[in-house]
C-alpha cells in the first residue's frame, strides 16, 4: 500500500470519530435539556451558588496562625454541604424527570428516529444526568480551591486537591445517576421516594451494624483521605 492510499483512509477514520463525537454529544444534549427543566436542579444550582459565595467569603476572611488550617476546613465543610444538599435536590429531581413518561417516550423516540439504539439513549440518560450533578458539585468546589490558593493556601494542596474533587464529583455524580435512572425505571410513580429509600436505609442500618456499606458513608470517607492527602502537601 502506498502512501497515498493510505492516507484516505486515515482521513476517513479521522471523519468517522469526529462524526461519532458529534452524534454522542448530540444525544447527550437532546436528553440534557430535560434535566434543566427541572424545579430541583434549578434550586440545587441556586444553593451551590450561595454555598460557594458563603464559603468564599469565609475564606477570603480567614486570618491568624491556624489560617491555611481554617481554610481548608472551610473548603471541607462547603463540599460536604453541596454534596448531600446539592446532591439530593439534583438527584431527586432527576429521578422526577426520568420518570415522567411522555417526555421520557418522546425523547427516546426522537433518539431512536436519529438511528441511535436503546442502549445508546440509556447510556445518554444516565451520563446526562451524571454530568449535570458533577458540575453542580465539582465547579463550586474548584472554585472555592482556586479561592483558597489565592488566600495563601499552598500550590501543592491545591494539586492535589483539583483533580482529586473533579474524580469525587465524576463518581457522585455517577452514582446519583444510576441510581435516579434505576429507581425511575422501577418505580416510575415513586421515583424519588425509592431513590431516598435506596440511599437512607443503608445509612440508617448502619448506625445499628457499622459493617453495612452505604452510599454517604463511603463518600465521606473518600472526602477525607482526598482532604488528608492534600495537608500533607499543605
């Protein structure tokens, strides 16, 4: 094969991922706008943001010896607010949406009509709403990093710390996802109060059997190794 001939169908693979980029980013933006049409996710984003202008302000405030100490309980304490706060709002009002059968058949309808399967328009519903609720966590969050480092927090707490909230909130946000999506496909009448039950009766088994995995249980936890490392760097 000569150089020439090769180079067509270099192109042409280089074509078929833009076009295959394209159309998944198409589909996720289609079952997107569902998500914003929500009264939940309208009101998680409003609390974000008095969340991250509360804290920032904390921040910008802090002063004394245990500053860098204040500041990153500071920073602690606003992720743990908007996780579960912003978290749930997000969550149950996504599960609200995706329960709702006419926009949910319409939607499907029209992915299905633009050749797309119903694994792919799963697949789009549920990392739609997955990055919704990441952003609504991890852009307060970097944020109020950025906040902090500019208050004199060090360069390499804050290294670790930006990437460390992006994969915390990628995995939140995931995790509220499936199961907004499950417990929608499960229960379409009562879509949020099975996603509640799915969430709070763990945690509220545990506090009779500590052994019991839960949900809020494991991201706190991860929460504070994420925030343990970075003040080892701090």
């Amino acid at each position: 094969m000569t150089a020439s001939d090769a180079h067509p169908i270099r192109t042409s693979r280089g074509s078929e991922l833009r076009l295959r980029f394209a159309r998944e980013r198409a589909l996720l933006s289609l079952f997107d706008l569902g998500r914003r049409k929500g009264f939940g996710l309208r009101l998680a984003r409003l609390y974000a943001l008095g969340v991250c202008l509360c804290y920032a302000i904390a921040i910008s405030l802090a002063h004394g010896e245990h500053r860098r100490a204040a500041i990153q309980s500071f920073v602690h304490a606003a992720l743990v607010s908007i996780s579960w706060v912003v978290g749930s709002l997000a969550a149950l009002g996504t599960a609200q949406i995706l329960a709702q059968a006419p926009d949910r058949d319409g939607l499907r309808a029209l992915a299905l009509a633009r050749g797309f399967s119903d694994r792919d328009v799963l697949r789009a519903r549920v990392l739609a709403a997955a990055l919704r609720v990441a952003l609504l966590l991890g852009v307060p969050a970097l944020l109020l990093v950025l906040v902090a480092l500019a208050r004199g927090e060090s360069l390499g707490w804050a290294l670790v710390l930006a990437p460390g909230v992006a994969i915390y909130a990628a995995l939140f946000g995931l995790c509220l996802a499936l199961l907004a999506e499950f417990s929608a496909a499960l229960a379409p009448r009562h879509a949020r109060a099975l996603l509640a039950t799915l969430v709070l009766c763990p945690l509220l088994l545990s506090q009779a059997y500590p052994a019991l995995p839960n949900l809020p249980a494991a991201f706190a936890e991860l929460l504070d190794r994420l925030f343990a490392l970075g003040s080892l760097l701090s």
